[in-house]
C-alpha cells in the first residue's frame, strides 16, 4: 500500500458527512451548512442538453474534449474577461475541477530534481497539497491570515522557497474564507512567479460566485496583458469549474486556460489516466458556458442567503473575515476555539466546518457554506441566536 493513504487518513471533509448522517436520525430539523455542494436546481436547459446528447452508440471520450465545448469555454473567457483565448491551444476540458488540481503536478513535479515543493495557501482546498503528495513533490504551505486578507502574497516569501518551487496555486475568490484579491495582486503573483521560474496555477472555480451588484472577481488571465486579445499566458494555468457557476457539482466539468506547453502536457498525462468527461456530459458543459443569464439567478439565490447570515453574525457581534464572495461565510470563533464552537453548535443542530479542517491556519475560524435554501438559513439563524440569548452558546467574539 502506499503509505500516503495511511497519512492522510481519508479525505478531511468525510468525517463531517459520517456525523450529519448520524444527526438525521437523531430527529428534528438539522441545518447543514458543512459541505460545499449547494441544492438549488441544474437549470432545464442543461438538463435537456446532456439527455439530448445521449447518442446510440457511445464511444470514448478523447482527453482534448469536443471543440464545441473548447469554443464554448473560450467564448465565456472572452466574455467574462475580455480575453482572447485559442479553444485548440490554450483550453482544456476537465472532469470538474478537483481532478485538475490533483493531477496537474504529474505533469509538473520531477519528484528526483531539486525543485519539488508546490506552495499552496493555508487554510485552503486540500487537494493542492493532495495532488503534489501523489506526485513526489515536497509540500510547502504559506499560512495565510486575516491581517492580510487571507492573501498568498508570493512576493513576500522568502527567495529560498521560490527558487525549491515547480508550482504555486493561488485561489481567490478563496475556499474557505471567501476572501477576494484585485487584479493587481494577480499582476504581482504572476511577476514574481515567472521571475523565479515557478507556475502559477489559479483555481478560480468561485469566479462567478459573488455578491450582486458588488466588484466581478478579476481572473490571472487578465495579468496577461498588455494586449489581452493576444495574451501571453506563459507559466500559468487557471482552473475553472462549472460546479459552482452552474449548479453541476454531480456532472463533473469544468477546464483548464493557460500556457499553451501547460496545456500540451496534461494533453500528454490525461489520456493515461482517462478522465475525460462522456460527451453527453460535454455537451450540457458546452450549453452551460454558453449562457451566463443563470449564473446571474444563482448569485441572486446565494446573495440572499449570504445577507441573512451575515446581518445575524454581525447582531450577534460575531467577528466575520473574508467573505467577500464565494458561497462561503467565515467568522471568528467565539471563544477562540474553532472545534469547540462547532461542536456546541452542533448540539443546537447547525452544523458548520471547523477552519482547522482546511489546515492549521484555520484554527480559531469557522466555514459556514450557504447550503441551506433561505427560509433555512432565517431558521438556523434563529436558532443560533436563542442560544447565544439563553446563555447556551457565547456570542461576542
Ligand atoms: C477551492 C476549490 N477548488 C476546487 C474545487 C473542486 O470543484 P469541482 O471539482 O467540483 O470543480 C472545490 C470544491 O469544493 C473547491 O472548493
């Protein structure tokens, strides 16, 4: 066996899904807002398009994907961030975005050379450090804080840690803190990156999740400028999903935009692993990136649901950070003890994620994702709030 598996000891978030299958049978309304994997509907019209892609005979997908879905990802890059992409060189379609991440570094780490470690924010998604692990790369994690708007701020870090790096991922609109970076940061990250000769590698799958009528999160794709209708987009890859955008976590798609020779070798890697998503399922990703008119309705549905929890928090005279976008709440423990805390609230039935789950940096934080539908949301609110009022649960932070 590989001693990994034994070391990591399953994936962090499980354990949360093993404890709420055992609160469901403990009776009562639960309130789950531990995993990141919303309710709210996959909208008709993507629905119709994987069954009408359904043909009678189904033969393997291949690891570039179906041009329409490659044009289809490049057109929504175009229009979301005015960035000319080429959909034969520059983009590639994913099984979601998790798979991505993980096996981007076999492509990447030379686990016998002498820049191994991948740098990666922490908290943060644990398949950056997960994918580097598999791959026999050294794992450098930065701890990130809320005094710094839970940023990786790659040009503060010491020269010795970029020189030893093959890759740094950066991802805002960020998972857990919901925290937000301006296109600025990304300029800087990509400097210092391509300075010292590491990748960047920007996990943007919250890119479409922010709150209405508020800043639209900027992409690393706009750093490649000046022109942006003929990008350099050397050294670096973004990693998009539709999980999020389009409510299709269960589908499984999404692509990486990038360096066109980054490209090239997960056109290399992929077909030995065989990921590629059935073309049923391109297709619906295809209708999907096309049109950005229910992306708009689903933040719509989250911004509700953020407002709710946030004034509550903010009446409780609970501390929030980040939180910017994403469908993400973080707030302080109060108490200080992020462990402590969930599993009081727990006892109330609300059950939210621990930061100390997304890595040591997160202690003392929570994760709340805006699971619930909002009548949900007003009902764990305000049952929150009654423990805090009888004593049961401290408020202020
Ligand atoms: C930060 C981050 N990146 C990537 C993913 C993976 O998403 P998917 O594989 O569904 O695209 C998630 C899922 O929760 C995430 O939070």
């Amino acid at each position: 066996m590989n001693p990994l598996l034994e070391r990591l000891g399953g994936y962090p978030l499980a354990a949360y899904q093993d404890l709420k299958a055992r609160m469901v049978g403990a009776g009562g309304p639960l309130h789950d807002f531990s995993i990141g994997d919303p309710i709210e509907p996959t909208p008709a019209f993507i629905r119709q398009a994987l069954v009408d892609g359904v043909t009678e005979v189904s033969q393997y997908p291949t690891a570039a994907g179906t041009a329409p879905l490659r044009e289809a990802v490049a057109g929504w890059v175009a229009r979301r961030f005015g960035v000319i992409v080429d959909p034969d060189v520059h983009v590639l379609p994913t099984a979601g975005s998790k798979e991505a991440i993980f096996h981007l570094p076999l492509a990447l780490v030379d686990p016998g050379g002498d820049r191994r470690a991948v740098l990666w924010g922490d908290p943060g998604y644990p398949v950056y450090e997960r994918g580097q692990l598999f791959a026999g790369g050294d794992s450098d994690p930065v701890g990130l804080s809320d005094d710094n708007g839970w940023r990786l701020d790659l040009d503060a870090l010491d020269p010795g840690r970029l020189r030893g790096a093959c890759l740094a991922w950066v991802n805002y609109p960020h998972n857990p803190t919901g925290a937000s970076v301006d296109l600025d940061f990304y300029r800087r990250a990509l400097d210092t990156a391509r300075a010292y000769g590491v990748v960047l590698a920007s996990d943007e799958c919250y890119v479409d999740v922010h709150p209405v009528g508020g800043p639209t999160p900027p992409s690393l794709l706009q750093a490649a400028g000046p022109d942006l209708a003929a990008p350099d987009l050397t050294g670096l890859v973004v990693a998009f999903s539709l999980s999020k955008r389009s409510g299709m976590t269960g589908y499984r798609c999404g692509a990486l935009v990038g360096d066109p020779r980054l490209i090239a070798a997960q056109r290399l890697l992929r077909p030995n692993i065989g990921t590629a998503s059935p073309e049923f399922v391109q297709q619906a990703a295809a209708a999907a990136w096309r049109d950005d008119a229910h992306a708009a309705h689903r933040r719509a549905v989250f911004d509700d649901k953020r407002r709710i929890v946030l004034s509550f928090l903010d009446k409780a005279g609970i501390r929030v950070g980040g939180s910017q976008a994403t469908f993400y709440v973080w707030f302080a423990a109060p108490g200080g003890d992020d462990a402590a805390y969930a599993e009081a609230l727990l006892r109330h039935r609300v059950i939210a994620s621990p930061g100390r789950a997304f890595g040591a940096a997160g202690r003392g934080w929570l994760r709340l994702a805006l699971v619930p539908d909002a009548a949900g949301c007003e009902q764990a609110c305000a049952r929150w709030g009654e423990a805090i009022e009888s004593g049961a649960l401290p408020g202020h932070g």
